[in-house]
C-alpha cells in the first residue's frame, strides 16, 4: 500500500454546521502526524477543477465556531460520470494527495466509495449532514445543532399558535428520514410529529386529529417531515376535512442549516476528524467513522450509506404520551 504522506479533505452535498470544526481536527491531527493537507473547495467538483490550496494550522484558525463550511460546497454532476472521477483522480495524484477525507451525507459518501473502488485511493468519510441518516453512528454533524434551531423555532411559533387558538403544520428537513422531526417534536413540546418511518402516515393525521386537542387546549403543533408534500399537503386536508380549525403552515427551510454549531457539534467533529487520522495510520480505507454508545467506531461506507437507519420506536411513543 502506498505510503500516506499528504491528505486531501473535501466538503460535500449540503452544508451542515460543525464541518468547519470537521476540517479544521482533520487538518491538525494530520500535520501534528507529520502529514500535508490540501484543502479541495466546493467538494467533487473542485476536485475536477482543480481547485485545491495547501492548508496549514492557521488555516483553520478561528473556524470552529462557524456554521457552513470554509471550503464551500457541491452536489457535483460531473462525478457521476467515470470520466468526472478520472479528470478527479488526475488532479488529486498531481497535487500528491495519497488519501481523501469526505466530509458529508449519503450521496457524498456513495461518490467516495465509487472513487475508492475504481482508483484503489484510500478514502475515509465523516457523516456531516443535518439529517442524521447515516447509519452505524448515534448522530451526524450538524444533527444537533439544526436541532436546537428548529426547538428555538418551534418555541417562537408557539406564541402565536396559543395567541389565536391556531394548529400550525412545521415542515422541517431531514430528506426520507424523520430524526429531526421525531425529536424537535420532543424537544419542543409539540402535539404531533408525522414521518416517513411511520408508514401509516394518512392514519398520522387522522389518530392526532381523532385524540382531539385537549379540551384545555385550543392550539397545537404538529411536525412534518419534508417527505411526500410536507406541511402543505397536511394542512391542505385539515382545511378540507375539518373547517372548524385555523390552520397554519410554516416552512423552516435552509434557516434550519445555518448558524453556529452547538457544542456537541463541535465535539463529535473534532472527535471525528482525529479519528479519521488515527484510522488511515492504522491503515483503515472506506470506512466511515462514527461514534457508537459514546465509542469510535469505523463503518465500511456501503454499510452506513445502504442500511436504513431505524428510529427507535421509544421516541414515538414518548411523544405519543407527552402529548395528551
Ligand atoms: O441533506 C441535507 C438537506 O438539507 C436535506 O434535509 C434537504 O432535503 C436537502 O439537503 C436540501 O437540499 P438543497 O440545499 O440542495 O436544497
């Protein structure tokens, strides 16, 4: 195997808070090992473009803090393509970089395996993405802090929902997976959260429409996974089967991507990123890193991006008696 002297690490797909604390723990923990870093801007595509710049520890310099991610970011087209990933794989030899870190969801990580297996390049991906789909680790980079947004969210609109006696319908992210719905829902205090885990999801509406909202309770809150219409088409059947009732729909939409991560963001990166180094010392290559029951664990890639990640069915029931 060839020797490890200089990293490439990239951002991909969409920003998620905490990449910045990724990049700058990948960046330190390789030079500390005596290692280069290139920085590759705007994920694969500058990888195609050639757009990479040597990185050193100043470069990383007062990032920690700050949502969204210093190297920008892509959903690259061109990668797809084998000769996307050729022109990719040319430019990454002629800058020297014998590894790639991938920082980002499902998608990126499926172009890091694809790129791995067809160049023998180690590569080792980072799950950074709001959605918290990745499975084989307890959470993602930028789970927690969009989180906290949405709970901060949910919290102001509440005012207006007890104000006027309304329902209000919050579609937040989360792509096909209902983490972020289930536990803002918990988190906030809301009536109802409707996911794609739940397949029953006609009967979603109709069970929290049919418990009623509590006698001393005229307004209520019910979360929606973006999933098959959102908030919109839910709303739109309240209006139509039950007139009696004020609906209203908000959409949180890319504010709940933003902002500055949490600690916890912080932490699991800067976890993350070191042990993303240790791994490729240990000779690791297409693994994602993860954290299990507070431990580093190493996920091969075609597992943490092809096995569905399960909701724990405790969380739907917490929210289901909480909400009497
Ligand atoms: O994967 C992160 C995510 O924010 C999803 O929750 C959402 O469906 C999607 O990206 C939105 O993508 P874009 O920013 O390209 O509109």
């Amino acid at each position: 195997m060839r020797e490890i002297k200089t990293i490439g690490v990239l951002t991909s797909g969409g920003d998620a808070p905490g990449m910045n604390a990724a990049i700058r723990a990948v960046t330190r923990a390789a030079i500390s090992n005596g290692w280069k870093v290139k920085a590759i801007y705007r994920g694969y595509e500058g990888l195609i473009n050639n757009e990479i710049k040597d990185f050193t520890t100043e470069s990383v310099s007062n990032t920690i803090q700050r949502g969204g991610t210093i190297l920008k970011t892509a959903r690259s087209k061109d990668f797809m393509t084998p000769e996307g990933r050729k022109k990719a794989h040319a430019n990454m030899r002629s800058h020297g970089i014998d590894a790639l870190i991938v920082i980002g969801g499902n998608g990126s990580l499926a172009g890091a395996q694809a790129f791995a297996r067809e160049f023998d390049v180690p590569c080792i991906g980072l799950p950074g993405t709001i959605d918290n789909d990745l499975y084989g680790t307890d959470s993602t980079i930028g789970y927690d802090t969009a989180l906290n947004t949405i709970m901060d969210c949910v919290d102001k609109i509440r005012d207006t929902a007890t104000s006027h006696d309304r329902i209000f319908f919050v579609e937040v992210m989360g792509r096909d997976a209902g983490f972020l719905a289930q536990n803002s829902a918990i988190a906030a205090g809301a009536e109802a959260a409707i996911i794609p885990e739940d397949d029953t999801d006609i009967d979603q509406l109709a069970q929290f429409i049919g418990r009623g909202i509590r006698k001393s309770k005229n307004s209520s809150i019910v979360i929606v996974s973006e999933k098959d219409g959102g908030a919109m088409h839910y709303a739109e059947r309240v209006r139509k089967e039950y007139p009696q009732y004020d609906v209203r729909v908000t959409i949180l939409g890319h504010l709940q991507r933003g902002g500055t991560p949490t600690a916890q963001d912080r932490i699991l990166a800067s976890r993350l990123g070191v042990a993303a180094i240790d791994a490729l010392k240990e000779g690791q290559r297409n693994v994602m890193i993860g954290i299990k029951n507070d431990q580093i664990v190493y996920v091969p890639i075609e597992r943490a991006i092809k096995i569905n990640k399960p909701i724990d069915r405790e969380l739907i029931n917490v929210l289901t008696v909480l909400s009497i």
